[in-house]
C-alpha cells in the first residue's frame, strides 16, 4: 500500500521465523491484475523472500495444484479490490477450504484493504461506492473495517451496523495492522508514526472505541511480538 515503505512488509516475513519464506498473492480481489502482480513482485524481493502467486482468472499463469501450493506457504498475501468479487471467486474454486486449512497449520496469513476485510466474520466495503455490510470467511468471530480515520462515511455506516446488531470488531487507520494469534490480538503495529488500530463496540446504546496500543515499526527502540528464531536473526 505504501510505495518506498517496507515495515509492514518486513514485519510479516518476520513473523515466519524464516531466513527465506515462502509467500504466495492471492489478487482475486483485483481480478488478478496484472499491475498489482508487478506491485508485489517489486516488493516482495526474490533476494528476501520466495515469491508467487495464484491466479484464478488466468489458468496458464496458475500452479496445477493451487492446494498443495498454498499449503506449502510460510506467508499468504492479498491484495485489495472488491471483497464480494473475492469471496465468491474463492468459493467457486474451493480456495475457501483451502484457507482455513492454512490457518490451522499456522501459516502466516494476511492482506490490506479486502485482503484484511476477508478474515473476519463481517465487515465494511465501499469499493462500489456507499458502504456495504460484507460477508468474510469467518476465520476471525469479528467484524472489521480498514481506512477509519481517513473515510467518515465508512467509520459512520459501520457504527450504525454495530448499532443494529453487527458483531463487536476492529478497525485500523491506513499503516496500521492488527496482528491476531488465534482469535485474540498479540499486538497492533504501524508503519506510520500517528497510524492506530481500535476496538469498536456496541454498549448500552451507543458505539465505543477503545485506541488500542500500538508498536510503531520505524522505532528503533521498538521490539515486535515475533517468533524466537526471528528475534535471534533481527536482534
């Protein structure tokens, strides 16, 4: 999302442990866009990592057994778009099973935008213009929504579906990403110094947010929640 700023980049191929990770884009979301492929090429470095992609549009380009492919991860990354186009692409080709397999292996998984909406249970879209309530794979029992302190009508909209009966959930500025293990949230980091992420709640009649504290990645003093064999090579 953020051209020239790798944090957030780093910091998921941290979470693997591993010297040389294996991470694979899922780009339905865009229609397997060929620019946002380059994006990812470009900032995913075969030097730092082991890169490829799925694609479901374009058959020639994609792994013959996208199951064995996606299972064999360290990281799985995607894109944003529209999050109705990607659920239903991954349901009609079986990704849906695919990813909640990954999940309970523990492989790392994430994504911006739609790529964040699709974890959780539900959540807030605008990309065909008003907001949307959406439908996610359910893997997170939340509700989500991205970009909140930059899009009011959004932030509005998912207050009044949290008013209406929508599942308690999370939210995050641009730069800012919730890191969940299991269901519960290990920590909230950011590669922008003022990016937050909140929990958003429905209480007695009105809409809480609680700003959650937050690990700004250009510190130096700061140490993210990472896995023992990432902290012995970073350290």
């Amino acid at each position: 999302m953020e051209a020239g700023n790798p944090l957030l980049d780093e910091f998921v191929l941290d979470l693997t442990g591993k010297e040389r990770p294996r991470i694979c884009f899922l780009p339905q979301a865009s229609g397997d866009a060929d620019h946002y492929l380059v994006r990812f090429y470009r900032a995913f470095d075969a030097e730092r990592c082991i890169p490829s992609h799925v694609s479901l549009f374009r058959r020639l380009r994609a792994p013959r057994d996208p199951r064995s492919h996606l299972l064999d991860q360290d990281v799985i990354y995607v894109g944003g778009g529209s999050i109705t186009s990607l659920i239903g692409v991954w349901r009609a080709h079986g990704i849906d099973r695919i990813l909640r397999r990954a999940w309970e292996r523990g492989i790392v998984m994430c994504g911006l935008s739609a790529g964040s909406l699709c974890w959780f249970e539900e959540g807030v879209s605008t990309f065909h213009g008003a907001p949307e309530r959406v439908e996610g794979l359910g893997l997170l029992p939340w509700s989500n929504t991205v970009h909140y302190s930059s899009e009011p009508e959004r932030r509005e909209a998912y207050h009044q579906w949290l008013l209406d009966g929508m599942r308690p959930g999370y939210a995050a500025d641009d730069g800012a990403a919730v890191h969940f293990v299991g269901a519960d949230v290990a920590q909230v980091v950011a590669s922008r110094g003022d990016a937050r992420a909140y929990r958003v709640e429905a209480v007695g009649g009105r809409v809480v947010t609680t700003q959650l504290a937050t690990r700004y990645l250009g510190d130096p003093k700061v140490r993210p929640i990472v896995p023992p064999a990432a902290v012995a090579r970073t350290a």
